[in-house]
C-alpha cells in the first residue's frame, strides 16, 4: 500500500464530499483513507458512511483538535510499531482541498527519488488563484516571529531578512527545502513518522505541523516544498466556525516557543515574548466573546 490518508473534518460536508471525490479519482497510487469527524453538526459522517463506504470512518462525539484526532487515524491505518505492513506514507490532508488527478503520484514519485526526505508538501493556491503562503514555511524562532507580528514581513516580503516567516523571497515554482510545509497536506514517510511518533496532543490546532516537522528534522530528516503538484486549498473552512480558532493560534505559538526555544531565550526577552504572546491571546478572546 503506497499511502494512507487521513482527512480530519469540523462541518464541512459539502468540501468534504469534493475532496474525497478527487482523492478517489486520482491514478497511479494504491491508497487507504480515513475520515475523523470531530462531532460535526451538518451531516458529516452520514455522507461518508453513506456515499463512501470503503472509507475507515471515526465520528467522535466531541471535538478532540486536530492532533488528536489525525493520530486517530493514523492509528486505524497502521501507523504504530506494532503494526506489520503499514503504508509506504502517511497523508494528513485537509477537506477544503481538491486534488488533480496525477498529485498523489506524483508525491509518491517525488519521496521514492529523495530518501532523504521525511516531508514534501505542494504548491496550494486559493479559490482567487493565490498562493497559500503556509505552504512553505520557516520555524517561528523569536526573530522570525517579530519581523511576522510587527508587519515587516508584510512590508519587504521578498527580503531575505524579513521575509522568512512565509519565505516569500523564494520562487513559489521552485522545489526547495524548507522548514516545514502545513499540515493541510502533509506527506510523511513512514520510517520518519516511526522514528519520531505520532503528533503531540498538547495543541488543539495549529503548531501541531510545525511541531512534527520541527522534531523530523531533529532526527534528520529534510522536508521539501514541491510546487511540481498544485493543490485547491479554500483555506479555513473549519477554522472560520470554531470561536476558538484564534485563541488556539496564540496558544499554539506558546507551546510551540516553551517547547523549543525558551530554554535558550534569555530571561527578560523570555517574559516579553510570553508577555505578549498571551496579550494577543487574551484579545483574542475578547474579541471571540464580542462576536459571539
């Protein structure tokens, strides 16, 4: 079996049947899916049960986050030391994507020409044809994460220096190796994800990608930016209904910052880096209470 894929799904029936149309229809590639519904209230899990029945399907009754719910899956498809013949790779993919025909394929081909590789991720552009930014990112270390919040990345994106966060100094046609693609499609190589484990629990959502990423390079391993495969990415289709999505955000980059960087931060840019990481976070409910 070349891959498993797991699609983790919050209320997005009708993105999620188009996705898993594409991935059904793609060629050259042997493949088992797995849909985990965090608790959808549009009919989410009746649509797949209903319209895909080869599909492992898991409906959680509540929501359990992103992580938690992609090593749902991936435990249902093999990805455990136990297991005797896992797939070659493993799929996280998001529902709001559509795939061509020949992307898995290609992806595939893509990992077996580079064992070095733990990650690739594609090109993913938007409904108005833009670049999803995400889709090839840098680790956010304190510099990095300044030049992105106080808008300088904004300011000179194609500078070297300023432009790390998202790396928009790079060619989004060239293959490169980056820090971390987005977890909206990530292709991991069985033998990394193995030797590191699963996703760490810890986020709800966001960081978790970063995170991953950030450990498979720790063991070695390179990830790679592979814009020779576009990906339809509608962006945020899940995230937009959850009145935690920002907050969530904030909480991750916390996270995210204690779990890698603070040992080596010194003490007084420490408490302004966590000092201002919950600011942004306590705004950010607010404002998820004013909306509300």
């Amino acid at each position: 079996m070349d891959l498993g894929i797991v699609i983790v799904n919050y209320n997005t029936c009708e993105l999620l049947r188009r996705c898993l149309q594409t991935v059904f229809a793609s060629v050259g590639v042997t493949a088992r899916v797995c849909v985990v519904d965090n608790a959808s209230a549009d009919g989410s899990a009746d649509m797949v049960a209903a319209e895909f029945p080869q599909v492992v399907l898991i409906a959680n009754a509540e929501n359990l986050g992103y992580p938690t719910a992609n090593n749902q899956g991936l435990r249902a498809l093999g990805f455990t030391p136990q297991a005797d013949a896992p797939p070659r790779f493993a799929l996280l993919l998001n529902p709001d994507t559509e795939l061509p025909p020949d992307a898995l394929a290609k992806v595939v081909a893509f990992m077996a020409s580079h064992p070095e590789a733990g990650v690739v991720g594609p090109k993913l552009e938007r409904l108005d044809g833009s670049l999803d930014l995400a889709c090839r990112r840098s680790f956010p270390t304190v510099k990095i994460s300044f030049y992105h919040m106080t808008g300088l990345s904004r300011l000179f994106p194609r500078s070297r220096r300023f432009g790390q966060y998202n790396l928009t100094y790079l060619d989004p046609d060239e293959t490169v190796e980056v820090d971390s693609v987005v977890g909206a499609f990530m292709l991991v190589r069985t033998a990394a994800l193995l030797q590191v484990g699963l996703l760490d629990e810890t986020f709800f959502m966001y960081g978790e990608d970063l995170d991953w990423a950030y450990r498979l390079k720790q063991a070695g391993w390179k990830v790679y930016y592979y814009p020779e495969v576009t990906v339809l990415h509608v962006k945020r289709a899940s995230s937009r209904q959850n009145p935690r999505a920002r907050v969530e955000f904030w909480r991750a980059m916390e996270i995210f910052y204690r779990k890698h960087y603070a040992a080596e931060t010194p003490r007084p840019l420490h408490y302004l880096v966590v000092g201002a990481v919950r600011l942004s976070r306590w705004v950010s409910a607010c404002q998820a209470r004013w909306r509300k």
